[in-house]
C-alpha cells in the first residue's frame, strides 16, 4: 500500500522541488515499515477465556463449532455461579453501545465471547428440520426467560468481534429450541450427542443450562459415501482390483439398489485389463452382487468358480462352509467342509471343519473323531485351541458344539 502512495507521488520526479523530496522521503519509511516496530511475539492463548474447538463426523458430513470458552468464574476471582442466565447473558436482544449494535438495532448473545462462535458445516443439512447451505456461520442465540423458546442464529458474518456488528439481514437461519435444566458445567461448552450416521444432536451447555438442536445431512448420508466411493474409483485406487470388489461388496452389504453398477464393478475386479484378478474375493462379491439381484443359478456357479479356483486357501473355503451353516444351509455346508478336507487333508481347520459339519447334523461320534484329530494337528495357541477343547468335552457329553 505505502509503496503504491510512493509511486503516485509525482513531485519526487519534479527537479524543482529537491528540499520537498528530502523532508518526504523519509517519512515514507518512517510510516512504510511503522508495523513491523509493533510487532509481538505471540504465545500461547491466557487468561479466562480460551478458544475452543469440537467436531463430530455423521459419515462424510463434517460439523465443527469453534469459540471462546467462558469460565462461570469471572477474571477478579468471583463466582457468577447463579448469575449467567438474565444477567451476564441479559435476556432478548440488547445494545453493546458500539457500532451497530445500538437501542435501535439491539443485538442477540454472541454464544461466547469475544470473536464470533462459529459452527462450520462440510455439507448441507438440515437444522431441526430446515435446510442450510454447506458452509462456515456466526452462531448467536437470542436467550429468553423461561418458558420462552430461544433463537439459534447462524449468520453469514463468520469473522466479526462479538456481536457489536450483528445485523438481522446476515441471518442465514433462525430456529427455536428449547432450553432445559442440565449438570453442571464450569466451562461454556459445545458438544454432540445422540451420534449416528445421519444425524447428531449439538448441544451448548453452561452452568445447569442447556440448548440443543438436531442436525441431519440434507442428503442421505450413504449416497455422499457412494458418490465419494465414485470418485475414489476414478483416482489411483483404480489401478488396482481390490477397490473396485470392495466397493461391489459394500454395495450389496448396504442394500444401496445400484446393483447393476456394482455387477459392473465387480467384472472390472476380475477381468480388467492389467488389473483384473480372478480370485476368491473377487469371484464371491460377484456371486453376492448376482445374489442380490435374484439370478440365483448365476451365483451358485460363480461361487463353485471361486471355490474351485487353485489360489483359494483353505480358509477362505472355511469361512464360505462356516456362512452356508450360519445361513441354515446345512446340507451345502456340510458338502463344502468335506471337500475343503479332501482339498486340504491332514490340516487342523479342516479337521475342525468336519467336526462342525457332523456335529450340525448330529453326528457327535464322527464328530469327535474328527475333533480329537483336530487337537493333534498343531492349531495355534490361543482362541482357536481353546475351541477345539471346548468341542471335544461337548461332543463327549453328546452335544452339538456349533
């Protein structure tokens, strides 16, 4: 700015006024760098009010408050325990005595103190209800006497000092709340509570008193996870099969109806030029997808692919058995557990599998058989052990362990 009022100065040019130039020139620098002569060193925030931050994620929907904290004691050391509410913090809406907040545009509580309280939201929502745009806000709260509602005011005016340059036409939204007897709270508090995936409940508390509003994503917060699944596909995790079943299996384990995408997806996974990878993971989510759209006889034949494939481990093959005995499908269970045994013999996991297998259909004797040569195998210590155990001394009781 100083080096612009320099260069507007013409009459530095003027030969004709060298005793001029000698006295202005420097002022110039006198008042060019006056700033830096002001310039403090700055530690860390002191004294009674301390700036405070809390977010709460509801999926991708992101809502962070952030403001000056207020203790109920004041600086000099006295309790204004009992004198917040219609005394520190005066009821309605009320002149500061500067700029614009005046007796003839009185203005509401600015929620904190000194800089604007603020509450910045990532995506549009809806604030007990009503729509607001995605963004950052003022946050006032016009306090009343009971049993009146108060007002919660999201202004567009983010980056004021209090409320002295409050005006009603910066609203954003208004809503009422009511506020309600709480436990005590030393410090002016902002918080969530009842959070869930598509809503939260924020609360500011102080002293035994508390107002709360509810906020919801204005979109269903499972379309914002997929379209930002989308866009993830699109970036460098698309070179690489193991987004794309990922997000095929997500699609179908959270019901979300595209399943002709999520076919789409899971094909990529496997036959994809560099990046396709025809494996167990791969060849189930697509028996899933194809599940989930009613093409039954399709799934069974990719899931017998998926099994059958060289690289699937016995594991893998378990866990499927373990899922059709979960699903009530004992007999296709009981099938699978036998051929993972044939596949991989002399193995505790598919000992134990047989073991399950029987002991489903009743058979304890072979059961235990198969139990006890599971415990002979080495299985590792721990849980899996512990299991193992467990069945031998129910199947000799004659019960089913599963």
């Amino acid at each position: 700015m100083y080096l612009k009022l320099f260069l507007k100065l013409k009459f530095f040019e003027m030969k004709t006024f060298p005793i001029l130039r000698s006295l202005v020139l420097p002022l110039f620098f006198l008042f060019a760098f006056a700033d830096f002569s002001f310039s403090q060193i700055k530690f860390q925030p002191t004294g009674d009010n301390q700036p405070s931050e809390v977010s709460q994620w509801m999926g991708l929907v992101k809502t962070t408050f952030w403001w000056h904290s207020v203790d109920v004691h004041a600086p000099d050391g006295k309790d204004r325990r009992g004198h917040i509410w219609g005394e520190l913090v005066p009821f309605g809406l009320n002149s500061e005595g500067f700029a614009w907040s005046t007796t003839e545009n009185p203005t509401p509580w600015r929620a904190g103190s000194n800089e604007n309280t603020t509450v910045e939201f990532s995506h549009d929502v809806k604030i007990n209800g009503q729509f607001l745009a995605a963004g950052k806000y003022g946050f006032f709260i016009q306090v009343e006497k009971e049993p009146a509602d108060w007002t919660l005011i999201f202004s567009k005016t983010n980056a004021s000092w209090g409320a002295y340059f409050y005006k009603k036409e910066d609203d954003a939204l208004r809503v009422s709340a009511q506020p309600k007897p709480f436990s005590h709270s030393e410090w002016l508090t902002y918080e969530f509570d009842d959070r869930q995936l598509g809503s939260c409940t924020a609360r500011m508390r102080w002293e035994e008193k508390a107002v709360e509003f509810k906020i919801e994503p204005a979109t269903d917060p499972k379309q914002l996870i997929l379209a930002n699944v989308r866009k993830q596909l699109r970036s460098e995790m698309g070179f690489d099969w193991k987004p794309w079943q990922q997000a095929a299996q997500w699609c179908v384990d959270e019901k979300m109806g595209n399943l002709d995408e999520a076919l789409s997806w899971s094909e990529f996974s496997i036959s994809s030029q560099f990046i396709g990878q025809k494996n167990f993971q791969t060849l189930s989510t697509k028996a899933n997808v194809l599940r989930a759209m009613g093409k039954t006889t399709d799934a069974d034949a990719t899931m017998k692919m998926a099994v059958a494939e060289p690289s699937t481990t016995a594991l893998e093959i378990h866990m499927y058995a373990r899922g059709l005995q979960g699903a009530g499908k004992k007999q296709e269970a009981f099938e699978i557990f036998k051929m993972n045994a044939e596949r991989n013999p002399n193995q505790w996991l598919t000992s134990m599998g047989l073991a399950r297998g029987y002991s489903m259909l009743g058979d304890y004797k072979m059961a235990l058989k198969y139990a006890k040569a599971a415990a002979g195998q080495n299985p590792p210590e721990g849980q899996n052990k512990k299991t193992i155990e467990k069945a031998v001394e129910m199947l000799t009781a004659g019960k089913d362990f599963n």
